[in-house]
C-alpha cells in the first residue's frame, strides 16, 4: 500500500523556510525551540496523576491567582527553553508582572515571545483540556536588550502565533501568516505530525460557547444575542447548540475545528473584560483569522488593538466570520 508523504513538524518549518529565500534560519530555530518545551510539559501533563505535580505551589501570580504547581512548571520550562538561545530579546509571561529580560550571560536576538505558560489551569486537577499559547513579534527596539515597547505591540504585527493542547491527544496549533497547520504529537516517537493541514474554519457554525452562569452580568446586546442564538428557526440554522468547557483554549480549539462562537464579553464585574489580551486573546486571534474567521472585543478587531499594559483584559468574541459579525450588530444595537 502506498504510504502518504509523514511531515514532521520540523520538516514543516523548513519547508517553511525554504519558500522564503533571504530566511536566515534564526526563525525556524525559535519555533523549534518551542517545539522542544511543549514535548517537556506534554511529559509531565501526561503523569499529573502519578507525581507530586498538581496541586497548589502556595504562591500567588501577579492577578491574584493561587499558582498550580504544573502552571510554574509549564512557565518555568518555556523560560528555560528560550532564554539561551540569542533569538529572543526579551519575553512576557502571563505568570509575572514584569517583562521577562534575557540573561546577561546571553545573545539578544531580534524576536519577541509573549506566552500563557498553562492556559485553563484551574481544571489541572480535574483532567480537563489545557494548553500553552504563544505569540511571536519582531522587536522594534534598535538593538541590545528588549524594552517595554516590544511587548506592547498590536495583534497585527504578529509574525507567528499558535498553541499546544494537552487532551486525549496533545496537538500543536500553529500560524506564520500562511494560513493554520495542525500537528498531533506521536508519543512513540517523539515527532509532532502534520494531522490537519490548512485549517479553515467555517463561515458560520451552529455552536455557541459563553459561561451563562454571567447572564445576569452582561449588557443587553449580549442577552439579547444569545436569546437569538436560542430561537428555534431552521431557516436561520437555529437553535444554536450550547457548549461550554471553561478552558478558554479547549473553547476555542473546538470552535475553529466546527465552527461557531466563543464569548468572554465585559460585564458589570469586568468591565474590560476577563481575558488578557497579549497571552490569549492576541494569539487565538490571530490563529482564527488566518483560518478565515474572525476575532473583536465587540466594537473593533482585536488585533488592531494597540495595548497599553502587559496584563491589559479585553472581551472576546471568537469564531466564524459570519457568527462574530453577527454578535457586532447585537452588541451594537443593530438587532
């Protein structure tokens, strides 16, 4: 029987590579290099239940969040994997308040990482779908140490985005701005393999995703919206079908492979909104985007958001072109 081409995900980057003539390298180096951390947390996600990994390290994170040991295992690994290797100038985790400098010791590169080292961590010890998201920008600072500024940019500039989600399978979920690629870890061998190649969302789904424990929170245009979703109207493929995990990554995994949208709106207790931009709503964005869909915080495209603060929140509002389009005109009273 004649065996399909195996696309490793480092085959992928190269290839990657080699469509662009004047690539130095330093590039696909970086992506594996996170390759690399994602294998490291996958490992120890997989035996959480049989090591002294889950549970509380006693410490807060700078949002007032009880830290889980495998959270500062996840940060700690990405940190260590990336901060040698001279293609970063600086980095920014959702675990510290503070940007994330490069050693002294070592060579200051002319990338940005910007990671949620464990996103949907408060579901650890209860085996519910987690993940790592990143982002990657080209610095603006001229040179030397990164500064401030090269974290604070907007979503558009990304160059590269993605995540890795450790359920039944650990999947890595990647974009460089050539549309999304897929790859399932192959345990066996240690490869991350191209399982679902040029991702696309489609244009309108039949799933909605929103805590609706909120619904006494939210504004009108968000109530109003999901009572839409709720009417029985075959001819607007309705009722929409409610799903809701509570791990914003397995949310949003769900809703680019079917279709659909994923709520996080402000409401009366967070009125900017709960997610944070730069770690999770910037990324997802991006990835969704690239696979046709569409990301806003309810009145403009997250990615055109320029922040302002490393843990800036933003509301969210994620998925097919048509559903998100859809929640603007709600949101904006045009419903």
């Amino acid at each position: 029987m004649k065996q399909s081409k195996i696309v490793t995900i480092e085959r992928h980057i190269i290839e990657g590579e080699r469509a662009h003539p004047g690539a130095s390298g330093e590039f696909s180096a970086l992506l594996r290099d996170l390759t690399l951390a994602f294998k490291v947390i996958h490992r120890e996600v997989s035996k959480a239940g049989l090591v002294d990994i889950i549970g509380l390290t006693g410490k807060e994170n700078i949002h007032g969040e009880q830290v889980k040991k495998l959270d500062a295992f996840a940060d700690e690994t990405v940190c260590k994997a990336m901060d040698h290797t001279g293609h970063l100038c600086i980095m920014a985790s959702e675990e510290h308040e503070e940007a994330l400098n490069i050693p002294d010791a070592y060579p200051k590169g002319k990338y940005v990482l910007l990671y949620d080292p464990l996103d949907g961590s408060s579901n650890i010890d209860v085996n519910i779908t987690i993940g790592t998201v990143f982002s990657i920008y080209r610095r603006v600072s001229p040179g030397g140490k990164g500064t401030l500024d090269d974290c604070l940019q907007p979503g558009y500039k990304q160059i590269a985005a993605g995540y890795a989600i450790y359920g039944s399978s650990t999947m890595l979920i990647y974009s460089t701005g050539d549309g999304v690629h897929g790859f399932t870890l192959d345990p066996s061998i240690g490869e991350f393999l191209l399982s679902h190649e040029n991702l696309r969302v489609p244009k309108r789904g039949k799933i909605y995703s929103i805590n609706e424990g909120n619904y006494r929170f939210w504004d009108e245009g968000v109530k109003k919206f999901i009572k839409f979703l709720q009417e029985d109207d075959k001819s607007t493929n309705r009722p929409y079908t409610s799903r809701y995990i509570g791990s914003m990554i397995g949310d949003i995994h769900r809703t680019l492979m079917y279709g659909g949208i994923f709520m996080y709106p402000a409401d009366q207790r967070n009125p900017n909104g709960k997610l944070r931009l730069l770690y999770e709503a910037n990324p997802m964005s991006f990835v969704m985007e690239q696979a046709g869909g569409r990301a806003s915080n309810g009145r403009k495209r997250i990615l055109d958001v320029t922040p302002t603060e490393l843990h800036q929140r933003t509301p969210l509002f994620i998925g097919s072109d048509e559903d998100v389009a859809l929640a603007e005109e709600f949101l904006h009273g045009k419903r």
